[in-house]
C-alpha cells in the first residue's frame, strides 16, 4: 500500500526523529499539498498509513499529527480510525497518543 502522497512518510520521520508533531495543516503546506481539500487529502494517506502500520504492528505515524483545536491531541477521525482497525478501545485519548508518539520517538532514535 501507498499513501499517494510524495513527502509524507519522509515528513512523518523527521518528525519523529526530532520528537516534534505538527498540525495537519502545516504538514500539508510542508508536503505542498495543493489547494482546497488538502486536509482531507492528507488525512485520507494518513488513514492509508494507519492501516498499514496497524498490519505491521508499528505505533500510528498519525499519532505525530495534531489538531488546531484539541490540546496538542490528533483529529477525531484518528481515534475513529484507531478503533476500527483494533487498535483504540476508544478510552483515554491521552494515554493512546502518548504512547504511541512515545514508541515513534523511541523507534526512530535507535535508527
């Protein structure tokens, strides 16, 4: 699978490597997605990641995005997902993000 957008998973490593997150927004002016619908552009590759990270067993790359509103936490529609694929029970949205930010940093500091 493929999330179709150039940048993106580059994008999402840097991130990780720097212990940083970002909102969608910047993230997609920083991967030059194009005009209207940007964002939900991204958050459709961002889904596409979701489920391949899920089928990997890795920590939610998505996790690394934030929304504009929502104290530093991702989108609904990324809990949604969460749930879906298995992986949320959709309790404590702050653990759930915690951790799996905490093992992307952890992941990309030992590469």
């Amino acid at each position: 699978m493929n999330s179709a957008l150039p940048g993106l998973v580059a994008a999402l490593q840097g991130l990780a490597q720097r212990n940083e997150v970002m909102s969608y927004g910047d993230l997609a002016r920083q991967i030059a997605i194009p005009g209207p619908g940007s964002i939900a552009r991204l958050t459709a590759a961002l889904e596409v990641l979701m489920v391949e990270d899920a089928e990997a067993g890795h920590p939610f790359r998505a996790a690394l995005c934030r929304a504009r509103s929502g104290d530093g936490l991702p989108a609904p529609g990324f809990f949604d997902a969460a749930v879906r694929l298995g992986r949320f029970d959709g309790g404590d949205l702050r653990g759930f993000v915690a951790r799996e930010r905490a093992e992307l940093f952890k992941a990309a500091a030992l590469r």
